[in-house]
C-alpha cells in the first residue's frame, strides 16, 4: 500500500470531518480531527479553492462574546456520479451528487435483450445525461454501470448473463461503450447485487456493519452481494453472491440457467403461478382464485389475501418463507454474517413474512444452537442499484482523490 505524507494524512482527515457533518467551524473540525488551528484552516481553504468545501456565513458569537466563527461544509454538488443499473429488461440511470442523492434519472424498457441493444441504450443514456445542465454545474467524476449476471470487474466483461438468450461470454462491456462515447473519466463495471449490497453498507440497513450479505429477489432472478470485513467479494471466478443459482430442490421446477431446483426459480413468479394453477380448484373460494387468473396474480395481491386470513394464499406464503429460510440457512453455514438484507419483490410480505423465515430458520440446521444473525428489509426501492452505483463511484473518487 502506498504511504501517504502527513499533509496528505491531515487531508484526507478533514475532509472526511467535513463529509460526515452538516456544517463546521475551524474550532470544531479540530476537535474532531486533533489537527492544529492554522493547518485545519489552511486545509480549508485548500478544498475551498476546488469548490469541494463551501463557506456557509458565520456561526453564533460565544458566551464570552468571542468574534463569530466562519462556518464551512462539504459541498456535494461540486461534482458528479452517472450511476447506471441494467436490468433483466430496463435500464435505468441517474445523475447523483457527491452524496450519492439522486438529481435526475431516467428509465426505459429493453424490448429485446441482447449485448447490442444493452450497450445501445447505455451509450444513448450517457449522450444524455452528458448534455443535461446538471453536468455543466457539477461535472461528472465516474460513470458505474451495474449489470445483471456474472461480472469481470478489472476486465469490463459480462461473463455471462441468464437474462441474455443468444451467445454472449465474456463481452467486453465497457469496452463497447467506449467505442461510441469518448469521455476521460473512469468507468467502473459490476454486478448489480454487489452495488446494492454496497448501497446498504453506505446509505442503508448495514451502515456500520463489517460482515453482512444481501438477498434480493426479482420476479425471475436471485442475487447476493456478500461482503466481509467491509469488502465485497467477488470470488476466484466472480461467482461470490450467485446464490440464486444455489440448488435447493433436484426436483423442482427449471431455472432460466438451465439447471433445476434453483434458488431462484423455487421463489420466482413463475413457480407461484404455478402453485396457483395447481391448487385452485382445491381453493375455489380463494381470493386470488376468484378475483384473479392465475398468471395475472401479483405477489402484494398474495401477501394482502394471507393477511386477511386467505387460507391457500396462507400456504404458498409458508411455502416461500420455508424456501427462503432454506436458502438463508445455506448462506449462513458458509458465511456466518451478522446480518441478511432482504431485497426486491418479496418485501411486500413486510415483517410478517421476516418473522416467518425467522421462526423456520430457528428449527434448520444445529437447531440447538442460537443464531443471533438478523434479518432486515432495505428500505431500498428499485432505486437501490442506482443509489449503490453512485455511492461506488464516490468511493472510488474519494479513495483517490489527488492529496498533493
């Protein structure tokens, strides 16, 4: 690791004072940092200089009716992140501050998916957000892009992606992009479970935990970010979080990888269509029998009938919070986080749901040893892959930042 100097040192110190807090004083970033009066002062004047901190007007005089001090803080507007998310069939993307707060964003449909069309709408998204006035104002440091499937970070190629039909290993993504958009700043590329993962390690239910993993599920699709000591792990081949494509059941029903039994295809929308299929005739007075077809139910239309007592809604909830408890118990005897995330389309079962896979989890493996790992739903909408991107690209910079 490369040894930074002292000067760089007080640096970095100060602006992360500042990061953290609303607004400072020179007094009071002292305090905090330990750093003397004249060099925290300078250093502000520093960053002020790169419009990084901003002076906000002068503070309340002392008791002692000393001179009232100027006061300063991090202005996130001083650049940018293009944070982008590509989805099973979407792509959506956003401008966010240095705060990762989002100012714009934009959303589209992907009607065929393919390589081609994926790095068509990315390119056609940066020309954008490359011409929106925002970018004027605060410029852009780092475009992410997140992607659906096995990702080669230091190469910039989709592995491979369930959701992609024709042949496509190992394409190299970012290298497409810039085929068609000539920008100077850095392009990170990963797997969009990981960036989610790191949304909630920076902004959400893991701020401040080391060692926690996320589950999120999509109508068809089930991804992990897993991260130890507050890294992301990515694994010898980039598979590190692919528990989606963890076999639960030999027998069950076939996942859109090709294998059976997947973690994934168990809970997607596809099975619990079939379940419904399957069991209404046996559930004629069934709210989602009666007021729905079977293909047409959505998941809230489900949770909301087993909350009002709705006894073959009752049974497929307990199946998938027995499922879900399986796969978790797995994470756990390989991982042991402190914490399971849960993300996407199942939070509509709210904590009821959590307190079903609670309950199933206790009885699973070494049931006669306390596991006191939690479980927590994001507070993340489909916003979290972008909110996630953004925040790696502020990271990044900021671990980078020129200190000289």
């Amino acid at each position: 690791m490369k040894k930074i100097s002292v000067k760089q040192h007080n640096r970095k110190s100060i602006l992360s004072v500042f990061r953290t807090s609303k607004v400072l004083s020179v007094s009071e970033a002292v305090r905090k940092t330990g750093v003397s009066k004249p060099t925290v002062q300078k250093i502000i004047n520093y960053f002020e200089e790169r419009n990084i901190i901003s002076y906000e007007g002068k503070g309340g005089s002392s008791e002692e009716g000393g001179k009232r001090p100027n006061l300063y803080r991090f202005n996130p507007a001083f650049g940018s992140i293009i944070s982008i998310h590509v989805g099973p069939d979407f792509v959506y993307g956003a401008i966010t501050d240095m705060n990762a707060e989002i100012l714009h964003s934009y959303y589209s449909f992907l009607e065929k998916v393919t390589v081609e069309s994926i790095v068509s709408s990315v390119v056609s998204l940066i020309d954008a957000f490359f011409r929106n006035q925002l970018i004027e104002k605060s410029p852009p440091q780092s475009i992410v892009l997140g992607l659906p499937g096995i990702v080669d970070v230091k190469k910039g190629l989709l592995i491979y992606s369930p959701h992609i039909s024709e042949p496509h290993a190992d394409s190299p993504i970012v290298e497409m992009i810039l085929q068609h958009v000539h920008v100077t700043i850095p392009i990170y590329t990963e797997g969009i479970n990981r960036l989610q993962a790191f949304a909630e390690m920076k902004k959400g239910q893991a701020e401040g935990i080391k060692n926690f993993m996320t589950v999120d599920a999509m109508k068809e699709g089930l991804g992990s970010g897993v991260v130890v000591n507050g890294m992301l792990r990515h694994g010898l081949q980039s598979l590190s979080g692919e528990v989606g494509h963890m076999v639960l059941d030999p027998n069950g029903p076939t996942c859109i990888c090709g294998g059976k039994g997947c973690f994934e295809a168990i809970v997607s929308m596809k099975q619990i269509h079939r379940l419904i299929r399957e069991g209404e005739t046996k559930h004629p007075d069934s709210q989602i029998v009666v007021n729905y077809s079977p293909n047409m139910v959505s998941l809230e239309t489900v949770f909301s009938a087993y909350e009002h007592g709705d006894q073959f809604a009752a049974e497929i909830v307990e199946q998938m919070a027995a499922w879900f408890a399986r796969g978790i118990n797995n994470l756990i005897m390989v991982n042991d986080p402190q914490l399971v995330i849960l993300q996407g389309i199942y939070n509509a079962g709210g904590e009821r749901f959590v307190e079903l896979i609670r309950k199933k989890l206790a009885v699973s493996s070494l049931p006669y040893i306390r596991k006191n790992i939690q479980i927590k739903l994001s507070q993340f909408g489909e916003e979290r892959g972008i909110i996630g991107g953004a925040c790696f690209g502020v990271f990044r910079f900021f671990e980078h930042i020129p200190l000289n």
